[in-house]
C-alpha cells in the first residue's frame, strides 16, 4: 500500500492555499541574544506564576524566576544570563497589560545552556514525573499553551490507551515542526517513548500530513523495531491539526461535545512538546526557547528560528527584514492566529509563528447577506451550524448560542475561509464566546 493511500484524514474542513514552500526547505538557525526579554507571568493557560526573585537579582539561563501558582500553572525560567531588571505591567500579544518580568541579558557571557545530570524517569512514579513535567515550565507548543503536565494527571477510572503525537501543522506559513521533525526525529521519537511510558499507553502514534514526506520518513527512520510507535500518514486538509480532529482521523472515534480526548482514553501532545521533554530529561534543559517560523510577504528573509522566550518580536522580525510594504503581523498561522497591536510584545512559549503580510496579502472581503449555501456546514470539522451561530451572535440570542452548542466551536476559521459572502462568521462567534464566559463568571 503506498503512503498517499494508507493516509487518513477527517470528514469535512477546508484546503486553504499552503504557502509553506518559502521556510519548507530552511533547516533551523538561532536567533541571536537580545539585550532586554519580557516574561509574563501569565504565558499559558490557567494561573500565572508566582515569582521567586526580585529586581536587581542576577539569573543564570534556566534558573527558576517564577513558580506555579496551582496545578494549572507552570514554571518560568530565565531565556538568559543576565539581571532582573523590573517587574511591571507590559503588553502582552493579546493586547492587555499583565505583569511582567524584564531580564536584561549579560553581554559578556556565552548564553551557553550547561547540561544537567540526565533525569532517571523511569524511577520516578507518575506523581514525581508530573512534578518535574510541571517543573521544566512544559505547554503544548503547538499553539493553545495549555500546560502539559496537567495532561498527565489522569483522573480516577481514566486511563491513557493511545498517546497521540500531532505533527500535522496544518496552518497555512508554518513549517517549524516540519524542520523539528526533519532535524530532530530522535528527540521526538524519544520524548513519545518517555510520555507513552510512564502514562502506561498500549501505544503512540504520530500524526503527520503527506506535505511532510522528508519528516513522515525522518521519524520512521528513528522508530525502534516492533516497538509500540508508529507514524501515521495524514491528508493534506485544515484543520486536521485540532485534538478532535486528529483523533476522528487517525483512529474513526468522535470525542463527545463538551468532553476531553481522555474521555476516548486518548492524550494529545505536540511534536515540539515531546522534544521539549526529552531536552529536559536527558539534559536538564527546561523550556526557555522555542523554534518560530518567521514568514508572509512582508518578510525578506523568511526563517526558522530557535527564539528565546521573552525576545521581543521587533527584534525577531527585523533580523528577518521585514520591509516597508508590511501592514500586519499575525502570532501564530494566518487561520488562528493573533494579529499583534504592536510590535512591542513578546514571544512566548506557544509561539509557532510570526507572520508578516502586506496590504496587497491581506484578505479584506465585502460582506454581504446570507445565501444559504451551506459552505460553512460542510467546512466545519464539529458540525456545528456556523451561519445560524452568526445570526444568533448579531442578535445577540445568548442562551440560543448555548443551546446551539456554541462553545464546541474550537474557532478554526474554516467557516469564514469557505464563505463565499465575506461574512465574519469566527467573529461573530468568537465575540458571543466571550461574552458568554462573562456573563457564566458573574452568575456563578
């Protein structure tokens, strides 16, 4: 059977034009240091961390500057050698000011990471394991940064059968788990090893589309013999990268609305987080970098860059000439990602991308009414109505939008993408989301 006709993939999404030839071939390169890093304290999902050292304090690369604050919480470490500069309110790329830690790094030292005592993981029960997970300051890199290591802590009666690793990067521009997967198979492959063991999974499967045939071979090439890895071939299609996406097309099982992949006793972890564990376990080296795509029209010199945390994204994209004719940066891919208010903000610990576009790139259709067409049911992965969740948004039907199950919308796009009217349907939904939450904290 030939990989083209062994690959799966799932029912409905969109085919949303590549763009990855640009950074497809550009093996991985670092970033050089900066001289100032801005880390929030809130760089992922749950609470923020709480800090451990004061301004005026001297940090190492890797040393602890923030602790959790609770389980859903995770670690902060210096990107760099250097001083704590302050601690204040700064930008974060969502727009808001949160608070704040600015390293300024030391511009005589080496910057040079110094390896630790491998971690002997296989003696540690799965609490301890958990532990330094939470410790090594882990989140899934690939975009949601909820923090890894509360995926970990399976509930009572749960249990993990299949680890899934997501390799799909099915975002338009994005290319820097394709080079992790080209570059570093074996940190993959090992890191899955590590994870699918100690959760105690039959088995651990990486999901890859066919647009990364080097990587699907890559991976294969480090596979041990008879183990219980394998690397699943995907079809090319968006948005196959989403945890229940995946799972519907790697295995045929449909996580239940409103549940969890635990729930099909599934975890789903990202290519990048399994190399981030095993730099952390067979290193010591905790998460304080990461690999960014830097690309769009807007950009002379397109990249694949190991950026530290906390570099300032000016700095990112001037090393990649952004030119004149740039009109908008987007955080993360061109589908879900996050069109930055200013350039002045940082990257963080699920920053995939940096894309840079012109005006003549931007896509800035004319609205019209409704035709009923159907596009967006037939592009929605959850099938969900996305047409009748944009009426009741404009209308402002809250608990209609509840009862239409509005919150399994996961915010993919495709509806926009396929809507042949330039209607804002993610919009609309994303803005009723919202206010949704808002108005289930203040009742509750």
């Amino acid at each position: 059977m030939t990989q083209a006709r062994s690959a799966k993939s799932f029912s409905h999404g969109v085919h949303p034009a590549e763009h990855k030839q640009a950074s497809s071939a550009l093996p991985v390169e670092r970033m050089p240091f900066v001289s100032l890093y801005t880390l929030p304290l809130s760089m992922h999902l749950g609470a923020p961390s709480r800090p451990v050292v004061q301004a005026g304090d001297q940090v190492r690369r890797g040393q602890v500057l923030a602790e959790p604050s609770g389980f859903v919480s995770t670690t902060l470490h210096s990107p760099a050698t250097g001083r704590v500069v302050s601690m204040d309110l700064a930008r974060h790329p969502n727009g808001q000011y949160v608070p704040c830690m600015m390293i300024e790094a030391d511009p005589f030292d080496t910057q040079q990471f110094e390896p630790a005592e491998p971690i002997d993981w296989r003696a540690l029960p799965i609490d301890g394991f958990i532990e330094h997970v939470q410790r090594a300051g882990l989140v899934g890199m690939g975009g949601a940064a909820f923090p890894t290591h509360v995926k970990y802590k399976l509930p009572e009666g749960k249990r993990c059968q299949r680890l899934v690793i997501n390799g799909c990067e099915c975002e338009p521009f994005l290319t820097c788990d394709h080079r992790l997967m080209l570059e570093r198979p074996a940190a993959v492959v090992r890191g899955a090893e590590i994870v699918a063991s100690k959760l105690g999974a039959d088995s651990a499967t990486i999901g890859v589309e066919l647009n990364k045939s080097d990587a699907i071979a890559a991976v294969r090439h480090e596979l041990p013999a008879d183990g219980p890895i394998a690397v699943q071939p995907l079809k090319v299609k968006y948005p196959q990268g989403a945890e229940k996406m995946l799972i519907k097309a790697m295995f045929g099982v449909e996580v239940p609305a409103g549940k969890l992949p635990l729930d099909v006793d599934i975890v789903v972890n990202n290519v990048s987080t399994m190399a981030a564990i095993t730099d952390y376990f067979e290193r010591g080296q905790p998460l304080v970098e990461r690999i960014v795509t830097v690309a769009g029209p807007g950009v002379d010199r397109p990249a694949n860059l190991v950026v530290p945390i906390g570099t300032p994204v000016r700095e990112v994209l001037q090393y990649c000439k952004i030119n004149h004719e740039a009109r908008q940066v987007v955080m993360g891919g061109p589908m879900m990602g996050m069109p930055l208010a200013s350039l002045d903000v940082p990257v963080l610990k699920g920053t995939s991308g940096l894309l840079a576009f012109t005006e003549a790139a931007l896509n800035h259709p004319n609205e019209y009414a409704c035709i009923q067409c159907g596009r967006c049911l037939e592009a929605c992965g959850n099938l969900l109505n996305p047409s009748r969740l944009a009426r009741l948004a404009r209308a402002e039907l809250y608990d209609e939008l509840h009862q239409e199950h509005v919150l399994d919308c996961m915010e993919c796009g495709a509806c926009t993408f396929a809507c042949p009217s330039g209607v804002p349907v993610v919009h609309l939904i994303r803005a009723a989301k919202a206010t949704i939450r808002k108005r289930g904290s203040k009742d509750a």
